[in-house]
C-alpha cells in the first residue's frame, strides 16, 4: 500500500513538474510575451511597430485581456544589433520567462536568435521579415514569420511579367544581401525556362552613395521591363534616374520599396505613375477605404491609444496586425495555454483575413509549410494610389517554374 502511495506521490509531482514547465510564462491571470524592437538605432523607424503592439495590447487588457487573463508585454530595445538582440532575447526567456516571443524585427536579428529559441522550446512567432529561412518547421519547428517571403513575391512578379510581355527584355538591379538574392531567386524560379529573357543584371551595395552608374548601365541593356529590387532610398533614386533618362519599362518594384511616403513621394509622384508591385496591406488614406470598418476601427485605435501616430506608417499597420494575430492565436488556445498547443494552433490557421489585408489576401500556415501568404495583389501606382489589377496565387508560381 505505501509503495502505490509512495508512487501516487511520485507521479503526482512529476505530473505537477511538467505542468509548471510548459506554463512557462502563463498563470490564472497574465500571459508573458516578448520580443525586441529597434527603437534606437539605424533603423529606430521601425519602433513603430512595437509601439503600435504596445498601445493594442493595453486596449486589450482595459477589456480584460484574452480569456480572462491579462497580456504581459515586454518589448526590449535592440539598437537594431544581432548581439543585443541575443542578450536581451536571453533577458526574456531567461530573467523574464516569457511564455512565446512575439514579432521581434529585421532578419539578422532574429537570425541572431534562431537557433537559441527553437534550442529552449520558445515558440519565436509572427516576425517581421520576409526571408525564407524562416519558412523551416524541420529544423526549426518554433519559428513562423508573418511577413509574405522575397521569394514568393519574385515567383509572383515573374508569372504578372510573362504574362504582360511573354518576349520581354529583362534588366535586374538587386541589393547585394540576403533580402535582395531572395527576391532575384524567387525572381528566376517564376520565369523557369524563360530566365534567358534576362539581358541584364547589376547589384548595389547599402553603403553606395548612388546607383546611378548602375541605371545608366541597365537603360543601355535595351531592357523593355526591370525588376527593382532596392529597399526606399535607393528605390526613389532609381525611379527618379529612369525619369531622367526618358526611359520607360514596365517597371515592377518589390513591395518592401512599395511605400508612397517613404519611396515614392521622394521620387515625385509623377515619376512613379505606372510603377507595378505586389501588396497585402490597404492604405488606410487611400479613400476606397474609407466606408471599410476594418480600417475605420484602427484609425480609431491610432487615435486614442496610440498618441494619433501616423496609421498611413507601414510599421504601424504591420504591429496592429501581428497583435491582432497574436490575440487570435491566443484566444484559440483557450485555457490549453502550453507551447505545444500554441504551436498546434499557429501551425493550423487557414485563410485567415488580417483586418489591414486587402480581401482575398490571406493567411495559411500548416505543420509542412510555415510561408502565411499564398497569394498577392498586383497592383499599379496611377499618381495618388496602388490600384489593384489582379490577385496572383503563389500555387500558380509553383506550377510555372517546374
């Protein structure tokens, strides 16, 4: 009798053990989550995001957080450096004991975490970058990024441009990184046997004053469509070059150059009219919004509990729809608040329609394949805004390459 007792006693506490470690950051009244931000640093314009996800996440808890507990959000400064990154990611789950890591932005910070969170068990969610590294459940089962990958959108410009013009010159700049090699990969993957179409291309580095030599080099090829991959200051340079130089392309530039404000306006809109792209977000001032509650609802938000921050900032709109997610997936986890169903739950999201995605761009994550987004919206810039042309599914690019 002792001895059955004795082993109740054992099994209990074992029970008791396991429990407290996969509640890791979780009790009967918060959920501890998360992530680093730049908010000093080169790329400080991105502390949008986390300020943003702050400001949600506070509206969410006067409402009595997700089912019943209150959400616990800690957002650490990261100079937008891989080193601090790993020492505040390490103050999270070592110090804090977060129960996920939530958004932490730019690829080689989170680059910089990979391995350590997915070594902890620490589910490392809804980041914001688009590399497809990011896209490994076999070696890194605890990672899912929220951001549509490079290479799908090139697949994506490729099949729009075969499309358009089947017998097309190609000119390619590209930046020299992993971002830009992505994209011209993903790029030439979509054009499959077609890939001699491309006459010319040029790469630059980030620490180049201009690219200048590289337009003039690219005009010369006899190019009659370019696929530009830069990121906003060389974006605007490049579209103001080919003003300048009379020369007009069908000119497709990636989305993460695609911002009115910040790349486009900088080129003189007059410059940009015709410009092609693939975007997942509406434009909360483009005025085909402004009727839709989705947008009215964030445009409030921003309004009172975000000191009326710009909603027209993509970092903005990118934090509100990764808390958004981030509340979902939460919601769905229900009292089951263990990493392993978080992951369950996060690996088993169909169609999901961010309320800041324009319809029909969804998102998808299953346990073979943690790419969300399967599709895009081809749009052309007209002066004032991206008007939509068509929806290109990323299946489709698949298909094409093969």
């Amino acid at each position: 009798m002792k001895t059955h007792l004795l082993a109740f006693a054992l099994a209990t506490l074992a029970g008791g053990l396991a429990h407290a470690q996969t509640t890791t950051g979780v009790t009967k009244t918060e959920i501890k989550i998360g992530q680093t931000m730049p908010y000093s640093g080169p790329a400080s314009a991105y502390g949008a995001a986390g300020k943003t996800e702050t400001a949600y996440f506070n509206r969410l808890n006067s409402k009595g957080g997700v089912n019943g507990r209150k959400i616990n959000f800690i957002s650490y400064d990261d100079a937008y450096s891989p080193p601090k990154t790993v020492e505040q990611t390490r103050k999270l789950v070592e110090n804090d004991e977060i129960f996920a890591n939530m958004g932490s932005l730019g690829t080689a910070t989170n680059t910089a975490i990979h391995k350590y969170l997915n070594q902890k068990k620490v589910p490392h969610l809804f980041l914001s970058t688009g590399a497809d590294k990011w896209n490994d459940p076999k070696n890194y089962p605890y990672t899912v990024p929220l951001y549509a990958s490079y290479t799908m959108e090139g697949r994506i410009a490729a099949k729009y441009i075969l499309q358009e013009k089947p017998n097309a010159k190609i000119a390619i700049l590209h930046q020299n990184d992993d971002a830009g090699k992505d994209y011209v990969r993903g790029f030439k993957e979509g054009l499959g046997d077609k890939v001699s179409l491309i006459v010319k291309e040029v790469s630059y580095e980030v620490t180049d004053p201009t690219i200048d030599s590289q337009m003039v080099a690219l005009k010369a090829s006899g190019a009659d469509v370019f696929f530009n991959m830069t990121t906003p200051k060389f974006a605007a340079q490049s579209i103001r070059k080919a003003a300048e130089m009379g020369w007009k392309p069908l000119h497709y530039i990636v989305a993460v150059a695609s911002s009115i404000k910040t790349s486009l306006a900088p080129a003189g809109l007059e410059n940009a009219v015709g410009l092609v792209t693939a975007i997942a977000s509406k434009i909360p001032a483009d005025p085909r919004w402004a009727n839709d509650k989705d947008v009215q609802d964030y445009l409030a938000f921003m309004k009172e509990w975000n000191n009326n921050a710009d909603p027209n900032d993509g970092s903005n709109s990118t934090g509100y729809n990764m808390a958004w997610m981030t509340e979902l997936v939460l919601k769905r986890c229900g009292d089951d608040l263990t990493r392993e169903n978080l992951m369950k739950v996060v690996t088993s999201l169909k169609d999901i329609q961010l309320p800041l995605n324009v319809p029909g761009v969804t998102l998808s994550i299953s346990p073979g394949d943690y790419s969300p987004y399967k599709k895009l919206q081809i749009s052309r810039f007209d002066g004032k805004t991206w008007e939509p042309i068509r929806l290109v599914e990323a299946g489709e690019m698949h298909a094409a390459s093969k």
